[in-house]
C-alpha cells in the first residue's frame, strides 16, 4: 500500500457508503460476522465510520480493518485498562504514524493476529447490488 495515495474522505453519514463498507466487512471477514445480525453490524460499521476522518483512516482496506476491530477485539480485552489504553493511544498516534502501520500493530499486539499481505484490495466496483 502506498502512503501518498489520497483517497476520497470517508462519508460517515452517507447510507450508500455505510452499506458498501457493510458488505466489505462481511466479504472480509465472513467467520467473524457470521453470528451478526444485519442491525447489529449496522450499528457498528455507522459508529466505527464516524472515527475515521477523526483518525486519519482513508484507505478503503485500512477503513474495513479499523471496523473489523469492532468483532476482533474480545470483550475480555475491552475491559483490559492495559489493551484499552494502548489501542486508544495507538489508533491517535496519526501523527506518527500511518493508519496502516497503526492498525498492523494493533492486529498483532492486541488482536493477536498476523497482519494480512497483501490484504485485498477491493477496488470501487465492490459493490453487491443484489445484496
């Protein structure tokens, strides 16, 4: 992934934009979204968005992987005051450091999975119309 390339800002509130992540995520990671109800991931993909453009997330691969993060991360890892912190203070290092080496970290320290290489790049035509 090259990190000159500029991408178009991540439209939180677009619906369209909303339902094309949606189905990404459950391209991607279809094991993990199994057991998510179509309402439930939804909701996630809706609140994950919105930190985005806050967090400096543009690349449509890093975009599904910040929201994957959302089913990745156990609930005995959120309430981890350690993992908390250091996910927080990670994912605001946009500074520093780019979103992709921010979410590889996160995938190998926190997560506890290797990071994706090359992980799939969906291009604009990912887009199931039939749904």
């Amino acid at each position: 992934m090259n990190d000159d390339e500029i991408f178009d800002p991540v439209r939180p509130d677009d619906p369209d934009e909303q339902l094309l992540y949606l189905r990404r995520l459950r391209w991607r990671y279809p094991d993990e979204t199994a057991s998510v109800t179509e309402e439930q991931l939804g909701t996630l993909v809706r609140t994950y968005l919105k930190n985005c453009p806050l967090l400096k997330i543009e690349h449509p691969n890093d975009v599904v992987r910040f929201l994957a993060l959302g089913l990745l991360i156990t609930p005995e890892q959120r309430k981890s005051a350690l993992l908390s912190t250091v996910t927080q203070r990670v994912l605001t290092a946009s500074d520093i450091w780019s979103a992709a080496k921010r979410l590889d970290f996160i995938y190998t320290h926190v997560v506890g999975r290797p990071v994706p290489n090359p992980e799939p790049d969906f291009g604009r035509w990912f887009v199931d119309h039939d749904g």
